[in-house]
C-alpha cells in the first residue's frame, strides 16, 4: 500500500484540500508536514462547504486518522475555534493527532509578525500576519516552543522568557511598545494543555507503524511549490518547506518510503500576496477569471491575482517534486473563452528561457511567450469521463501535459467531490 504526497504546483490555492479529500476517502491516514493556518483548504461535499487551516483536509473523511505534524506550526486559539465548528458541522474530530514535536504559535509572535511586516513599507512580503514566520525562526534560532512542553510548567516559563528576552527588547526600543508579560503567556498556553493531551503521538513512529501494517498515508503539503522557502519565489515566500522533501522531514518518514507525488494545479495560475507573476492579467480578463474561479482567500478572503497557465512553472515543479502525477484542477473555469493563451516559455533581455531563471532579477522582469489554444463553449460540469469533453478541452489537457512532463491523472471540472475525471486512478481500489 503506498505512501503519497500531495502538493501544490503553482502558488497555492490549486485546490489540494479537494485532492486530499478524494484520496483520503481510500487513505488510513492524512498527514499535513508543513505550514500553519496562513493557507486554507476548501472541501464541498455533498454541496456542504469545509473551510479548514490548520487541520489536514482527511478530516472529513470518517475512516482516516488526520495527524499534524511536527513540520507545522500551530496556533492553540485556532486550533480548537476549527475543532469547534467542524463537531457543529457533524464531524467527528476524536481521532486528531499532534506530533509532540510540532511548535506552537504563542501570541506575541503574531503581533510581532504584524510589526515587522508594517516596517517594511513598500518593501512588504505579503505575509498573513499569524506569527507563522516569526515561528518558523524561532524555531530555527531555538528559542521555540513545542506541543510538549506544556505539559512542563516550569519548562515552559523558561522558554517563554528566553524568547522574551529577545523580543521585548525589540518591541520597546523599536516599536515603542509594552513589554510581553512572561507569566501572562504562560498561562495562556498551559491553558490548553489539557485539552492538547490526548493528540498527543509520536508522529514519526505512528506513520512508519502504519507503513509497516501496510497502510495507506496521504502527506498533504500546506502552500506550494512556488512558495517553498528554498525553491519558490525567495523573499516572497512561505517560512516552510512545502515541496515533497519537507513530507519527510516534517513527519519523520524516509524518502525511500515514498511511492508517489502528486502535484496539484489549476488550469490557469493564480497567486496571492507580493512577488513576481510572469502570466499575470491585470485586466477585466483576470477579473473575470477570479470571479469565475472564486478566487478569494479562503483564510484571508484577499482576492487572488490571476493569470493563464504558466508551463515553465509546471516543469520547474516537476522537477524538483519529482511528481509522478498532475491533477488539473479548475478546468470548467475556462469554457467559455475562444483562445486560452498558455505560456511555454519566458522571454530575459530578449533571449528565451525554456526554464525556471536561476536569480531573482531575471525571473522579476520574465516575460511570458505564449501559444494560444482554441477554446470551448459547452459546459463540462457533469463530465466524467475524458472522452466526453470536447475535442478542445481534451486538447488543452494534453498539450498542459506535454508541456509538464507529466502525466495528467485527474482533472476537475467543478467544486463538488464528485465533479472529477479520474484518466489514472491515484490509488489502486
């Protein structure tokens, strides 16, 4: 039974919660590695619409065991306000798991996300301002706090003010601000400690058992390959590894485990916050893109920026995924336009580039080189099969495909669970 690992093509927003779901309805576990709730997943079943940020997406299915891993950070609040409302829903939340070693998001690095973000003028990075990157550094700079430290006080107000020591300094000689108190934040935190507790695993050693029994785990990544922290659009960017090497080092689990990695992209590209966008339409044609794709942030609600289907991106994701799959996401979006430019390559001080440029300032002032495809009027909501699309959707598909180097195993044709056409099926049933 495999391993699988799901993640995002583009930027983000292609639609990997839908994908997670789907596969997650024949999966024993779901597992998200990366990431915070700075990133939403939509899943619609049965015409009911699941926003979810932190939580792994398999939630919804009842026989998966979602786990968070210890790649993501978590914010305690958000956690539980999602808990919440998925048991108003009906959904059963008892099986969630914790990794002991995921870090948690206290409150003072959320204000100072936002403070950092403000100073940075028009130089800002577009961040969502919930303390994910101050997070990520401290991890980095060890000076985090982990899920398993609130079940130490003394360990915990130890931690608290080591960060402290650190932070307040900066938010009263810089910003002018009240000192963070110590013992506030710890209380806060080990408010939640006993309703943490029984999530609590050893995240590593329940998936590599799982794997051992022969059971079947989805890694589902949070953001996208052009956010990635090393290989996406630096400094524009996320603060975690969200390309398939971070499943690995956000759960534990070996690279030699891994069966399958399935990319996830829109039929168009969309991209939300700063950074470069070769295929950007900043026109009533992108507009009416992101009204016809509701392309609005699930967890911020900022529209997206929307452009047509970039295939140098496709290929760079690709490559350093090493995707085995492409689901197409979005492609009923599309029907209705006459011709659907799709780009094959960038143009740089008037050379072309068949790939990803290598620097910054060559990829900021890419252009795009497009070859335009014939379009389609019919409506292919209720298609279920690849040969009921019309002969240009099915062209369309293919060319993305060639241009990908990937094979396109599923492509979905509407919001619903259901509204998909499975050409090769993700996993064997």
């Amino acid at each position: 039974m495999p391993a699988i690992i799901v993640v995002g093509g583009q930027w983000g927003d292609e639609g990997k919660g839908k994908v997670t779901d789907l596969i997650g309805q024949d999966t024993d576990y779901v597992v998200k590695f990366n990431g915070g709730n700075n990133a939403g997943h939509t899943v619609v079943v049965d015409g009911k619409k699941y926003a979810l940020h932190l939580i792994p997406s398999g939630i919804i299915s009842p026989n998966v065991t979602p786990i968070i891993g210890n790649g993501v950070v978590v914010d305690l609040e958000v956690l539980f306000q999602e808990i919440e409302q998925l048991q108003a829903d009906g959904i059963d939340t008892s099986k969630l798991k914790i990794s002991t070693a995921a870090h948690i998001i206290p409150s003072y690095n959320k204000v100072m996300d936002q403070l950092s973000e403000r100073s940075l003028g028009n130089r800002l990075i577009g961040t969502t301002g919930r303390g994910i990157g101050p997070t990520y550094a401290d991890k980095m700079n060890r000076i985090g706090l982990r899920i398993q430290d609130l079940f130490d006080a003394s360990i915990l107000r130890q931690k608290v003010q080591s960060a402290l020591d650190r932070k307040n300094f900066t938010v009263t000689q810089k910003y002018g601000m009240e000192a963070f108190d110590v013992d506030a934040i710890t209380a806060e935190l080990l408010a939640y400690a006993d309703r943490v507790r029984p999530m609590v695993v050893d995240c590593s050693k329940l998936i590599n058992d799982a794997l051992d029994c022969g059971k079947t785990v989805l890694f589902e990544a949070g953001q996208a390959t052009m956010l990635d922290i090393d290989h996406g659009t630096y400094p524009f960017v996320t603060s975690s590894s969200a390309t398939a090497g971070g499943a690995c080092t956000g759960t534990g689990v070996g690279p030699t485990r891994i069966d399958r990695v399935v990319g996830i992209s829109k039929a168009y590209v969309t991209r939300v916050g700063e950074g470069p966008f070769p295929t950007e339409l900043d026109n009533e044609v992108g507009e009416g893109l992101r009204q016809a794709g509701g392309e609005f942030g699930v967890t911020t609600g900022r529209p997206r920026r929307t452009g047509w289907f970039d295939a140098v991106i496709s290929r760079y994701a690709t490559r350093v995924n090493g995707l085995t799959d492409i689901v197409l996401t979005k492609l009923d979006v599309l029907t209705g336009y006459d011709c659907i430019p799709v780009c094959v390559a960038y143009e740089v001080d008037g050379l072309r580039i068949d790939d990803l440029p290598s620097d910054q300032t060559s990829f900021h002032h890419a252009q795009p080189i497009f070859e335009e495809l014939p379009g389609w009027t019919e409506d292919i909501s209720g298609c279920r099969t690849f040969a009921e699309l019309p002969e240009n959707a099915q062209a369309y598909v293919r060319r993305l495909e060639e241009l990908s180097g990937c094979q396109i195993s599923v492509i979905g044709v509407g919001p619903g669970r259901e509204a998909i056409i499975e050409r090769v099926p993700l996993l064997d049933k």
